[in-house]
C-alpha cells in the first residue's frame, strides 16, 4: 500500500511539474517571439495554423510597408482604429463604449490594432471576455516593445482579407490583380472594409453593403491623417 502510494505521488509530482513547463512555455512564447518578430517577418500566426487546420488555405507574402500603399494604413487605421497613435495598446474610450452598448461581450468595435495583432499571432479568433483577458495585457506588452509602425506592418501582412487570403500583398493581387504598393484610395477603403468579415465579405466585388462601409471609411480618411506621423509616412501622400 505504502509502495502504491508512493508511486502515485511520485506521478502526480511529475504531472504538476510537466504542467508546470507547459504554462512558462505558453507564457515566455508571446513574450520572446514579440522580440523576435520586432525585427523578423512573421512566418505564420495562431489564426492562419487553427484556419488551416480546419480546411482553409494558406495563401502570404509578407512586404514591407514601404510596399504597401500608404492609402490601405490610412483606410484601416480609419475603418479599425482611429486612436492608434495615441492608445499604448488598448483603446478604453471605445472599450467602455462597447460595454455600455449592452453586446453579449466585447465587440470588435473595442478591438484596437494592437489587440487584434496580438489575438492573430499568439490567441484564437471568438468573442469571449476569456480571450480578452488574455488579449489587453498582450497588446499592453506588444505596445511598448514594437513601434507603431512594427505593428502596423505586422497587422497588415497577418490580417485575412478573404478566406485562406493573408497579408496585404496577397489581398491586393487576389482581389484587383495588382500589388500592395499600387492600391488606390477606395480599392484600400474596400480592403479595409472586408475586415471585420472577410470570410462573407468581398472588396474586388463588393456587394452594395461592402461599398457603403467603404465610403464611409472614405469620407473619414481625411480626418484621421495625424495618424500618420506614428508611422513616418508622408501626410500628402
């Protein structure tokens, strides 16, 4: 009997201690890839692994942002996020507007760009204040090792723009046939307005509800350019 339980504390030690491992390891991978992907591209996220594991595929091509028409940040940071420059990961203004919404949990509404990188590369798609929780103090983290214009770079070559479809240069080619770099200002305000579905959504042939979301997001670019200084791109361009 002695024997026998002993063994069983001895497995039960050996269990808490593996689990152990497996929680610092799920800990430190955000925290050291975050470092890692301050300076590398990004080869794949969390979202792109579960979408394929379910049957979609895995189309990228990871650019710069010096390849991206600044006219698709301009169109997101409108449609997504109009406080990116000034938020340090979470936006609380448009948070607690979500909440006193009255919705079953946050809206993508209360999402910023920080928060929606960090569920893309380390988290899982779903609405839940289970994720959420997981999510803010990762976009809190994200915020203050990469730059701004880091983040957005990484947003914009991990973001899905049709199913199985990610990153901006595979969006542009597969929706106009052209690449990222030659995107006009409402092809970018239809990118942007795929976003939040762009499983149902189309921008190369947008329904009238597609194309009256990207008018809005342009009728308000013009209004979000400080955005831009963020980023170290050009107001005029």
């Amino acid at each position: 009997m002695r024997q026998k339980l002993k063994t069983f504390w001895h497995r039960r030690a050996r269990w808490q201690k593996a689990l152990l491992g497996l929680a610092g390891f799920l800990l430190a991978w955000p925290l050291v890839m975050t470092l890692v992907y301050g300076v590398v591209p990004v080869p794949f996220s969390n979202v792109m692994l579960l979408r394929l594991v379910n049957g979609n595929g895995l189309h990228k091509q990871w650019v710069s942002m010096d390849r991206i028409s600044p006219e698709l940040a301009r169109a997101v940071v409108s449609s997504e996020d109009q406080r990116f420059c000034s938020h340090h990961g979470v936006d609380w203004i448009e948070f607690q507007d979500a909440l006193d919404s009255g919705d079953e949990g946050p809206s993508r509404g209360a999402s910023t760009i920080s928060m929606q990188v960090a569920k893309n590369m380390f988290l899982w798609d779903g609405r839940s204040f289970i994720r959420k929780g997981l999510e803010m103090p990762l976009a809190y983290y994200m915020d203050g090792v990469l730059t701004k214009r880091r983040m957005m770079e990484i947003y914009l070559n991990i973001a899905e723009w049709a199913p199985g479809i990610y990153g901006a240069e595979a969006a542009a080619q597969y929706h106009f046939g052209k690449p990222a770099a030659k995107l006009t200002r409402r092809e970018a305000a239809l990118l942007a307005a795929v976003l939040p579905n762009p499983i149902k959504r189309q921008a190369g042939k947008p329904s009238a509800k597609v194309n009256a979301i990207a008018q809005h997001i342009l009728d308000n670019m013009d209004g979000i350019d400080a955005y831009l200084a963020c980023l170290g791109q050009n107001p005029q361009l």
